[in-house]
C-alpha cells in the first residue's frame, strides 16, 4: 500500500552564492522516493498562522509574516527572507500537520520538510522560524486529540527551540541526543539530554540509544514526533559524529519499530543534513521513509 508523503520543496527559498544550508536536497529527496514507487507525493497545505500561534507569540508570528522582523532577527535565523520564505515556512509547518493527521489513521506520518526545534517561542534561529513539532504538539492538544505527546530528537544539533518551549510542561517530553560541543553553544534544558563527544561512532551511538529509549515509553506518550536527521554520518560537515549510511538504518529501524510495537502514532520529520556529496545526504534522508515503509507496511 502507497503512503503518503508531504513535500514543500516546490518554495526555493533564494539564497546567496556560497550559503551553507543545503536546499537542494529536498526536491533530491522526493526524486529517489518517487522511483521507489512506494509512496505518493501530496503539496504540504499552508499553515494556518492562528494555528501557529498556539506555539508562538503572535507579535512574532506576524512580523515574520509582513516582513518587519528587525535585522538582527533575520541574521538569527540565517535566510534573507523573502516570499518564497514565508510559503515555504508555512507549507513546512502544514506538512508536519497533515502528517500528524496521517499518523493517528495508519500508525505512522511523513513530512519531507519540518524538523526546524530551533525556534523559539519569540525568535527564530539556525535555519528555523517556527517549530512545526511545538505547533503540532499544540494543536493537538487544543483539539482534545491527546494530553501527553514525546519528542524523539536525534539532531546532532541539541532541539533547543523545543527543550525551552516545554521546560515547564509535564505532559511533553523531550529527548535530545545531541554532539555536545556543536551548535547551539548555549543549551537548553530537554527532558533527557545524551551528549556525544565528536567523532562518537555507531555502537557507542546505538547502545546509548538503545538504553534511553525505554524512558520514552514509560512517559506512556499518545503520539510522538520523530527528529529523524542524517547529520550524524560522518560525511556530514556541520555534524562532528561518525555514524555510517548502516549505522542511521540500525537507528531508524529501532526508533521506528519500537513506536510500532507500543501501537503510539509516530510522526517523522526531516530535520537537518549537511553532507558532501549531497547525494549522501538525500540518500539517508530517504532511508528513513524506506524503513518506515517496510516496518508499517
């Protein structure tokens, strides 16, 4: 059976020469799943702003929206912005929705964008304006969906954005499994933080994993969203781990199976990648789909 799959990458976000943020990997992405012939493709919807307001302050929120963030701001979150931002920032949260809907009818949702636990309540920052896991989680709640909701981050880059978000709210939970000298240098506070030092290879990686997942489950968690991320390959240049293509699958299949067998929705977003070639990097990213595919098909 076909699942479906929400992009965004249609909304190229103009960068200057030389930007590091690899945008090219999204339409790569959807290209190697369409020849899977597994999965069919759905345009992410626009967001609702009211929507992301439940997670974000809505001066914040509307300033982005008309362009009135001050320099300083848009420097912190590291795009020019433009319109085409602003499309592809809302489709980008209304993927991570529609996949959440996904989630509750067959077990598992994807969204070929999202990811972006950068973003603050306020702010926006490292390539993210506004956190489409904080504004599902919201949602999700305010429509009597679920009362507890855990967030399963595996960004070589700690989920600041979301750790500050749920700090104070006990019926969230946050995992971040993250390089500890990477970026943000300044960290928050999630649930659970496991720290890596650089160059930290799969078995250390997988055992650790393997170790703190449980804690995850017995929060008894109504849905959880899943950071998938490729930034820990050792290919990757703002990653500092050294996990192999192998490696990521063995982390994937035991993440993914593992909501399976404790029948809790998961929704997958795509997070951060940053390798050379970039090939490598869509290619792990579509790893991901593949072995959620083959685990819920």
């Amino acid at each position: 059976m076909e699942h479906r799959l929400f992009y965004c990458d249609q909304y190229a976000i103009p960068l200057p020469d030389g930007h590091k943020f690899p945008m090219a990997k999204y339409r790569m992405l959807r290209d190697l799943l369409v020849s899977d012939s597994c999965f069919r493709f759905e345009a992410a919807p626009f967001a609702d702003p009211e929507i992301i307001e439940l997670a974000h302050d809505p001066a914040y929120v509307r300033d982005f929206l008309k362009g009135a963030l001050t320099e300083a701001a848009i420097r912190r979150i590291g795009f020019p912005w433009s319109q085409a931002l602003v499309q592809r920032t809302l489709a980008s949260v209304g993927g991570t929705l529609s996949a959440t809907c996904d989630a509750f009818d067959s077990g598992w949702g994807g969204s070929l964008a999202g990811g972006t636990h950068h973003a603050f309540r306020a702010e926006g920052s490292g390539f993210c304006v506004f956190n489409d896991i904080a504004v599902a989680i919201q949602w999700l709640r305010a429509k009597g969906r679920v009362q507890r909701a855990a967030v399963i981050d595996l960004d070589v880059h700690q989920g600041d954005g979301t750790a500050q978000i749920f700090e104070g709210d006990p019926n969230v939970f946050t995992l971040s499994v993250h390089a500890k000298s990477n970026f943000p240098f300044r960290k928050q506070r999630s649930k659970i933080d496991v720290e890596f030092e650089d160059g930290t290879r799969d078995p250390e990686y997988l055992n650790a994993l393997e170790a703190v997942l449980p804690r995850v489950f017995a929060f008894q968690p109504q849905i959880i969203f899943y950071q998938s991320v490729v930034d820990p390959l050792t290919s990757d240049t703002l990653g500092r781990l050294a996990l192999t293509q192998a490696g990521l699958q063995d982390r994937d299949r035991f993440v993914i199976a593992a909501t399976q067998s404790y029948g809790v929705p998961i929704v997958i977003t795509l997070g951060g990648g940053y390798s050379r070639p970039i090939e490598l990097t869509a290619e792990a990213h579509a790893n991901t789909f593949r072995t959620a595919s083959e685990i819920f098909s």
